[in-house]
C-alpha cells in the first residue's frame, strides 16, 4: 500500500508490518513523565491510535496502528503534551538512565539530571549511525548502557578501614563478584575481583568500608541486536564536567567520522579508535582522567 505520507520526514513514526498503518514514537528523556502527561498518551492513543500502547526497552511509548490521516493531529496533540514525536532512523534516539541517588540505594551517580542535560543537547541530531546513550549510576547497569554507541557507568572505589572492621560479613554477602572474605575477623578485598560497584559501601552497617568521590566510566561502540557487543572503554573521569566534556567530544567523533553503511561498533578500527580515544582526552584537565581505579 503506498502512503501519501513520508515517514522519513518524520523521525519516530515507523510503517508497520502490512503498511496498511502506522506506529508513533514519543520522546520521554529518562523514561521521566507526569501523572498528568501520561493521561495525555492515553487519551491520545484512545482518540487516534488503534488498541493498546506499547512500553519501549528504550524508556519510552509507542503508540501503534494510527491510521495515515490521524498522523498530523496526533503530532499536534502529543507536541501540546509536552511527549512530541521521538526518533528512530539515523538519530540520537531515546536517552535512558537508571534511577540514580534519587531513589536507588546502590546508585554512585545523579544518573537522570545527567541523561536529561544529554538530551537537551542532543536528541533527535542527525548523525550518521544510529546513536544510543544510556547511562548507569552503578556498574549492575540496569539500562544496559555498555550496549549503548556511547554509554555512561558510575563507579565507587571501596576504601577499608581494618583497624575498626568488626568482621561481621555483611559486606561479603552483597558483594556478587566474590571480592571481598574475612580473614582473622577482618574484612580482605580481592583488587583484581572488584569492580567497583559500590555495593559493599552501600551496605556496610558501621561505616567500615568508605569511598570518596565515584567517577565516571565511559564506553564507546557498544551494540544491540543480533549480535550484541559491549562498546569498548573510551575514558573514566572524575566529575561530571569532565563527562559531559567526554560525551561533547565523543559525539563530535562520531559525528565526523562515522559512515552510515554499518553500525558504529562494527567500523570502529576502521575510523580509528585509538585516535578517538586520544581526542577526548585531550579535551580534558588532565587531572580528571583516571587511568586506573
């Protein structure tokens, strides 16, 4: 069935299977939305859509099987809603985050103010790959972020105080990687098992194991689907300027030398990595680069 309307003129509007209708991407930055908002998709979805709406991987809704004529009126409807039209094609689509310090217990990082300052500047920007931003307050990476083009991890360094340690075990039994055992009644970390997650800081009930500042890891290339990658270590800062710098300079990479014919993880030899990596840390203070942690 041939259709009057472009949806190439449109990022976020995606034909269906059978091209007899259509589906509607929202941008919901952070998977973020009000009570009063979500009403709107409702009542949208009900007024202009088929049945149902369906709940994205990407933090976001769609809203499937609108008819070609109700297409301009629900763009308008969804626009005064504040949940306009996302992106699907060669796009900065959905930016995603994990909860955060604001709610989650484990989190290292201010995750959601993070993805939302991401968002303003860069969704919806043509680039030449399809390009996926998440970003993790904590290494369980519940957004997946490491499957992400760019991805953002927040990491916390345990520091042990042996001499008030009172041996108890709590710490070992949170830690999922099998780091940490007591010896002689004192807590011993196993550096080379630990990854950072901040677990043991979280839930040490007397304060014996601290931390100080957590920092930012981030990934470059990763990829979904098929054949699922994880995107290779671009850089880890210690604040979150520096990672908003990273992530300016690594967009400008991928931007620059990034070609549309294959996926970003799959051409990352090819457009230099190496001297990707080089870039960015040249446009950070060098005292926020961290070469080990």
């Amino acid at each position: 069935m041939k259709h009057s309307y472009d949806p190439d003129s449109q990022s976020g509007v995606i034909v269906e299977s059978g091209e007899e209708a259509f589906t509607v991407r929202l941008r919901i930055p952070a998977g973020i939305i009000t009570p009063h908002q979500l009403q709107g998709i409702a009542d949208a979805a009900e007024k202009y859509g088929g049945d149902g709406i369906h709940l994205t991987t990407r933090q976001t809704v769609e809203i499937p099987h609108v008819p070609e004529e109700n297409l301009q009126v629900l763009g308008k409807v969804l626009e005064e809603n504040g949940t306009p039209f996302g992106a699907e094609h060669l796009n900065v689509v959905n930016v995603t985050a994990c909860p955060g310090t604001e709610r989650c217990r484990l989190a290292n990082i201010d995750s959601i103010p993070f993805a939302l300052r991401i968002d303003q500047k860069y969704f919806g920007r043509e680039m030449p790959v399809k390009t996926r931003i998440g970003i993790s307050a904590c290494p369980n990476s519940c957004v997946s972020e490491r499957l992400c083009e760019l991805g953002i991890t927040g990491l916390l360094k345990p520091v042990r105080h042996p001499e008030r340690c009172t041996g108890c075990g709590a710490c070992v039994e949170h830690c999922l990687e099998d780091a940490l055992e007591v010896k002689n009644g004192i807590v011993v970390l196993n550096d080379d098992r630990c990854i950072r997650c901040g677990a043991c800081v979280h839930t040490c009930p007397y304060g014996v194991i601290t931390a100080g500042d957590p920092v930012y890891e981030i990934t470059f290339g990763g990829r979904r689907g098929r054949h699922p990658k994880i995107g290779r270590h671009l850089v880890t800062v210690t604040s979150l300027e520096a990672a908003e710098k990273a992530v300016d300079e690594a967009m400008y990479r991928i931007y620059r030398q990034a070609v549309g014919t294959h996926l970003l993880a799959d051409q990352l030899d090819e457009i230099g990595f190496d001297l990707i990596v080089k870039s960015v840390r040249a446009k950070l203070p060098q005292d926020s680069v961290v070469d080990q942690y």
